[in-house]
C-alpha cells in the first residue's frame, strides 16, 4: 500500500506500539541524529500524535519549543510526577501553598516523600515570603493559578519574582484557568502543569496530563521521565485532547460568561451563604485575577458555601439539580458539581480541612457551556 500521495487535513491516530526501521542505518539515525532524524521508535517513549499536542499546547502556552518542550502524560498527577522527578532527587524539598488540590498532596506527601523528596506547606499569603520558608535543599515551587476548590488567586509575578531571587524552579498549575485566560510562562513560570483531562481535552471524554518546560534541559528530562516510567500519553488520547484544543478559546469564553452568572446569581440567594469566584467584584481577589487574566474572562469553576453548612443541605440540593450532576472532575462543556470534602480533600485530615474552609456545606460547580438561563432556572428549583 502506497500512502505517498495521500495528505489527510487532520492527523491521523497512529495507533500503532512500534515503527518499523528500513535499515540499520534509519536505525542508528533514530538514535544519534538531532530531531531523531524525524523518525519514531516504540511509543511509550513519542509518537507523532502525542508530540503534535505537547506542540499545539506549548504555542497556546507561548514557550518555545515545539514539541520537544514537555511531554503530554496518562493524566493530570502523572504530569505533576514528571515534573517533580525531572526536577527534583530524593534529599530535595519542595514548597506548595497549604490551599493546594488535595490530589496533588496526596501524590507530593504519601507517595513521593517514600522516595526521599520532602513536601511542606503554607499559607499562600506567606509564600511569597520565600525567603523565610524556602531551605537549602527546596527544588521546586509548586502553585495553582486560581486554587482547588476555593479560587484562590495566585499572584503569579510576585511568586516568580521571589523563586528567582531564591533560585528555585516555579512549577504551575494552570489546570482552572487554561492558556485561553493565563499564561504562567510570560509572568516566569518555569514549568506549567495541566489535568488536560479538563479543559485542554474539554469533553470529559479523555484522561490526560501535560506538563511543559522553558529551559529545553528540564524539557528533555521530562520526556526522558515519561518515557522510563511509561507515562507517555497514548495515540487516541492524544488525539482527543488535541481536537479539544480546537476549541479551547470559544469554549473559554461561555465558560467564564455563564461561570459569572452563576456566580451572581447564586450570591443572591437566600440559601448560600457565600460564593467563592475572582469575577465578583465583592471576592478578594478580583482586582488580582482581573490584572492577571485575560480578556475579563475568569473561567467556569467556582465554589459556594450554603447558608445551612451541613452535607445534607449540599445533599438535597444534588438531589434536586437536573443539570448540575455530582461528578467528581471538572471542566466539560456539560455542568457538574463535586463535593471537596467527599472527593478531592477526602484523604486530608479534617484540622487541615477546616482550616482551609473545606467544610460540609462547600460545593463546588464546573459551569458548563449550556443556555445560561437554563442553568440559573436549574439551581433556582435546586436551591429553593
């Protein structure tokens, strides 16, 4: 079969686990020529589909590259392990903001420090203090652009200014916001982290993770990561998280115009006692997110507190809601709420919860791109 002459407008899933060599020769270019001699071996190491999206994402990022610049992961925590073992070694410490997703400190505290790399924690108001908080040994700084459940708001150019003063790496988590409304890269992030599996990939279809680097060294070490451990993102995966990429921007747009309805709405109701989300003028961080992010766009993840702070308030409003299911990810086009306390601060330990304000009344909303009016109809029924 002669493919030659044929030239499809979309690229093809290369489902396949190996490519094959003509000679030794296209052999031993695979292995020594600069680029690979644009060829491919087996894919748990690169595959054409895989380094088109790290490609497509490292642009919307606006890091150079290409897709040599990171390595597109089986999921979101899968991406975060990359970066931390590209970047740091067993006797190195590592620095997050106590309001980090719990999932993350799951990975960073129970599973990573068995290898030797220690995690601490605090307050982000403190953070930027590095001075005081950093040690010796601390690697690598890791922070979300808006947090995990509660938004807040990272004040990423003053963070970057502090990690470079102190001389350590600034790995973000630009998962809640996107490269549609942030890029970490141009305020001096060193790396940047996505779940792809949400608003990259867009469609709740696919279970992805992406982490890109500006120094091509730490690039080349997260590649050569994905590749020992088999972290590589597969073909079809690859290829959805891809085609959802298409549509970043357009759905960015109603994502964060209906997240701010919902937002307004839900801040006059009777039965919530707070709203947590950076485009209401009244949150704390607004000025910040409004200086930071782009567009006036604030995204479609927000968190609120019922008035009645107990799980059986949140449970019968989840009863209740027709277009809010409760599903435990984020960021599809269709609406969803997630209970942190159950789901992703479940294996936090309650002091710590409360302290952070994850408490049984806390619900967390991924607002879809639906009819607006649809939505605020839906949580009206819910709430009442």
């Amino acid at each position: 079969m002669n493919l030659t002459n044929i030239h499809p407008k979309v690229t093809p899933i290369y489902q396949t686990s190996v490519f094959k060599f003509a000679s030794l020769g296209e052999l031993e270019e695979y292995y020594t020529a600069p680029g690979r001699g644009g060829r491919y071996g087996y894919s748990r190491s690169e595959h054409p589909n895989t380094e088109e999206l790290v490609a497509v994402v490292a642009q919307l990022e606006g890091v150079a590259g290409g897709a040599l610049a990171g390595v597109a992961t089986g999921a979101g925590l899968s991406g975060l392990l990359a970066a931390v073992l590209a970047t740091c070694q067993a006797g190195d410490h590592v620095l997050c903001p106590a309001e980090l997703y719990g999932g993350s400190v799951v990975l960073l505290s129970n599973e990573l420090s068995r290898l030797g790399i220690e995690t601490t924690y605090v307050p982000l108001a403190d953070l930027y203090d590095l001075a005081r908080h950093a040690r010796p040994n601390t690697k690598l700084v890791l922070a979300e652009t808006l947090s995990n459940p509660l938004l807040v708001v990272l004040d990423g150019p003053r963070l970057a200014a502090a990690c470079q003063a102190q001389g350590v790496l600034l790995l973000i988590d630009n998962t809640f916001a996107s490269p549609a409304i942030s890029q970490p890269f141009s305020w001096g992030a060193d790396l940047v982290w996505h779940s792809a599996t949400k608003y990259l990939g867009g469609h709740s279809d696919v279970t992805a993770g992406l982490v890109l680097a500006r120094d091509p060294a730490v690039a080349q070490r997260l590649r050569q990561v994905g590749g020992s451990l088999g972290l590589t993102l597969a073909p079809l995966e690859s290829w959805l998280t891809l085609r959802g990429t298409k549509t970043l921007r357009l759905r960015m747009r109603q994502h964060s115009d209906n997240g701010l309805a919902v937002a307004q709405f839900l801040a006059q109701q009777p039965a919530v006692g707070q709203v947590f989300y950076p485009g209401l003028p009244t949150d704390p961080g607004h000025a910040l997110a409004a200086a930071q992010l782009r567009g006036g766009q604030f995204g479609g993840m927000l968190s609120f507190r019922m008035a009645d702070d107990t799980a059986a308030a949140v449970d019968a409003f989840i009863q209740k809601s027709q277009l809010f299911p409760l599903a435990p990810s984020l960021a599809g086009v269709d609406s969803s709420c997630s209970y942190p306390l159950a789901t992703s601060h479940r294996h936090i330990p309650d002091e710590r919860r409360r302290a952070l304000g994850i408490t049984p009344g806390l619900v967390r909303l991924s607002v879809g791109i639906e009819e607006a009016s649809d939505l605020l109809a839906d949580l009206a029924q819910a709430l009442g």
